[in-house]
C-alpha cells in the first residue's frame, strides 16, 4: 500500500453543511490540514481540483458482498472494487451468507476474509435468529456494527418468527439493532392470491403488491413498539413506503433512539418500471409507486428519514432471467451510488449538503464510527472527488460486479466519481481502479 502524502488543492468542499472553497493535506492515512492557499506546502502529489467537489466517502450501511458461501455472486474482492467506484470508501456487510453469520466465530472469519481483500473500509453484523439469544446477549460493540434482524423472509435460519425470541433480542440486544420489515405472513397470502390470479406466470408487476405496502407497515410498526417498549436502539432499513413515514421523528440523528434508512434505488425507481426492467428490479421491500418515491425523497429533507444506503445484493443475470416466481430479490448497486444520489442534486430535491450528511456524518454519528464521515483534522482520508460536469455512463463493458449487470445499465447519470480516497490512498481514479487495497476494519460502537 502506497502511504505517501497528498494535497488536494482548489477543492469546493462539501463538509459539515456548507461549502467552502479550499484544500486538504492528506499524510499517513489521515487529514492533517484543511484550509485555504496550502498550494506551496511540500507534498508527494498535488491534485488540483478545481471546478470539483470534495465530499467525505460514503459509508454504506447495508451491503451484501455475498462472502462466504456465496462467492458465485460476488465477494469481499470484487464487489469493494465496484464500492469504490461509486464514492463508498466503508461498507457494512449483511449476515445472510452461508453459513448465516450468527455466532461470533463466524463474524471473526468474515473479517479475517476481509483484511487485505477489501478496497473500502468494513464492519459486519452479527445475524438475529430463533436460537441465538446468547450469541447476542455476550457481543460486545467492538465485534459487529450492530445485529440485524430480518422480520420477513430470508435466508437459512435468519427469519427471526418468533414473538418470544424478537421480545428477547429487544430487550437484551447489547447494540443497535437493524431490521428488515416485512410480514412474512401476509406476504405469502398475497402470493398466494395472485397465484389464483395468474398461475405460474404472475408478472414482475405485482411484486408491490404481494410485497404490499400493508405488509411494511404491520413489521415495521411492530418493530418500533418492541424498540419503544423495550428502550431499544432500532434502525429500521430500507424504507419503501409514505405511510411508514409517520413512524418516524423529523430531527437531527444525534440522541435519536429509533432511526431510519432508505435506499438509493427507492429513490430513483417506482412501479411504471416493471414493464421494462422486470426483474430485473426485484428487491425486498419492493419498489413501490411515484407517489411512495417522493414521500420518501421529502423524508430526507425533513430528517425522518436519517442515512442512505444501496443494499447491493447481486445476482446472476441468468437468475434474474428466471420467472417472476423463481427469481431472487436483489440489485447490484454500490458501482454507482454517488452518482444516483447526485441525480437528486441536479432536479434540485436535495442539497449537497443533505447528500453528505445522509451518506456519511449521520451513519458515522449513528453507528458511532471513529474518526471517519466528516472532512476533519486528524480524521482518516476517506475522501471523494465528484465532477457535477461530467457524466457516467451505466455500461455493461465497464462493470466490476462479479455478476456484471446493472439494473440501470444504458442510464447516464450527470456527475462523475473522478477520484476516491480511502484511509488516505487513492483507490480509483479517472474511471480506473489503482491496484491498492487499502481498506481497513471500521471501529465501531453503536452500542444500546
């Protein structure tokens, strides 16, 4: 890894809600400067970034990089390759793999996997499941981002059912727990329905549907009753509808004890796109209508809704091909994750300075990340240079998914990640990646 120091020059600067004009001095890994007319301090290289914006990295809360068991999809490797690409300088990995990553052995494997291999900086969760209350009752905020617990279905052993073991994990969770928020019960009578309706052959069309609006409601309702009632620190992930909005308190992150996540393609897509992407854009929850979309844009200006993540979970195109039925849940898009945010920047929904807090100051605030989310003195370089002239091209040709598919493939997005710095290294420059891996594992303490 390449440890040499950097000044970054003419930068607009976007940090702490507001933007000014100046330079960062980077050395050993971490900001040591922020200032104007640093031009003739001694540096290894100097960029000059004039007519760029200067954004700390994007910290993705909710990733599945598919390692281990599931590497046909993607790994730790590949799928950090494509992070940095799109402005993500640290991920938060999902224990969905195989095996489920629910004890704390298995969490010490992924990160022995991860050191080395991983381009961004990560953390992982420890899975929620029916019978390991004492797994989670002995974690300690060190070991894991926080403990994730799927209220719908998921994979293996991870659909945590069960009224007396969800009491227990809300009431004995020594950290934050994230949820997925779906009523499995209702969601299999819906699909039953529709197959009276259609057969076999029910269309991608009805995914909101089966995934209704009514099904997000009833789990993440009760998830922030148990969070109440119990003192819990909730963060209920990937939020999809208007009505689950009102579940939620307009504010700033800080002393919040229940906190909301979206998703960058709930923000772009709605319903009028099944009939060209089909499954290509079936995700869980479901991507729902435009006027579910606008609401949840509004929420971020409101600050009910708290951080953005993209919940990449790739799959094989010959996968996604299958019929609705038979098809997997899941998009790849850590590739492009600025970028879709920025297109909000350019309608003029959201300030920059919301983006930044959304994407990095309030997931480190939430998760209690050392050092790292702000563009701050003695913090670690996890820096993003963005051009709002220039574009990106979604191709096919230029994927660095192990799958290589986007759902937005043919889709030119107005800003550019030109460069992406992590722990003070340039990753990805000038739409190439550089050949370090400088990722490291975040220091986390989102404890209760």
């Amino acid at each position: 890894m390449t440890n040499q120091s950097l000044l970054i020059v003419n930068a607009r600067i976007v940090n702490e809600d507001s933007i000014t004009e100046g330079d960062v001095l980077v050395r050993d890994g971490r900001i040591e400067r922020v200032g104007f007319g640093l031009t003739g301090t001694h540096a290894d290289r100097v960029i000059d970034a004039r007519g760029r914006h200067l954004l700390p990295g994007m910290i993705d809360d909710q990733v599945h990089f598919r390692e281990p068991g599931l590497t046909h999809k993607g790994d730790i490797a590949t799928e950090s390759a494509a992070a940095v690409a799109g402005g993500i300088t640290s991920f938060m990995d999902m224990p969905n793999t195989i095996p489920n990553a629910t004890t704390r052995a298995a969490l010490a494997d992924k990160y022995l996997a991860a050191a080395g291999r991983a381009r961004a900086n990560f953390a992982f969760y420890l899975g929620g499941a029916n019978d390991n209350i004492e797994e989670i009752r002995a974690l300690r905020p060190e070991q894991a981002c926080g403990v994730k617990v799927f209220m719908g279905a998921s994979t293996g052993n991870m659909l945590v059912d069960d009224p007396v073991q969800l009491e227990r994990i809300f009431t004995d969770c020594p950290l934050l727990i994230a949820t997925h928020c779906e009523d499995t019960a209702l969601i299999r009578a819906n699909e039953a329905q529709a197959r009276e309706r259609y057969g076999e052959a029910v269309p991608p069309a009805a995914h909101p549907g089966i995934r209704s609006e009514e099904s997000c409601w009833r789990s993440s309702s009760m998830a922030v009753d148990l969070a109440r009632r119990h003192g819990a620190r909730l963060h209920v992930l990937h939020l999809t509808t208007a009505r689950e909005m009102a579940l939620f308190e307009p504010g700033p992150v800080a002393g919040k004890r229940i906190t909301a996540e979206v998703c960058v393609h709930h923000l772009l897509l709605d319903d009028s796109r099944y009939e060209d992407l089909g499954n290509l854009m079936k995700c869980n929850p479901a991507v729902k209508s435009a006027a579910d979309r606008a609401a949840l844009v509004a929420a971020l200006r409101e600050d009910r809704i708290d951080v953005v993540g993209t919940d990449h979970a790739p799959h094989g195109l010959r996968e996604k091909e299958q019929s609705y039925l038979r098809a997997p849940a899941g998009l790849p898009l850590a590739q492009h994750a600025l970028p879709m945010m920025l297109e909000h920047h350019h309608d003029g929904a959201l300030t920059l300075e919301t983006i930044v807090r959304k994407t990095s100051h309030a997931v480190a605030d939430l998760f209690g990340i050392r050092e790292r989310g702000y563009i701050r003195e003695g913090y670690w370089a996890d820096l993003v240079l963005v051009d709002l002239r220039r574009g990106t091209e979604v191709r096919g040709d230029e994927l660095l998914y192990k799958v290589a598919w986007s759902p937005f493939e043919g889709t030119t997005f107005r800003s550019q990640v030109s460069c992406t710095l992590v722990n003070g290294v340039v990753a990805w420059e000038d739409g190439a990646l550089t050949g370090e891996i400088p990722g490291r594992r975040l220091e986390c303490h989102a404890a209760r």
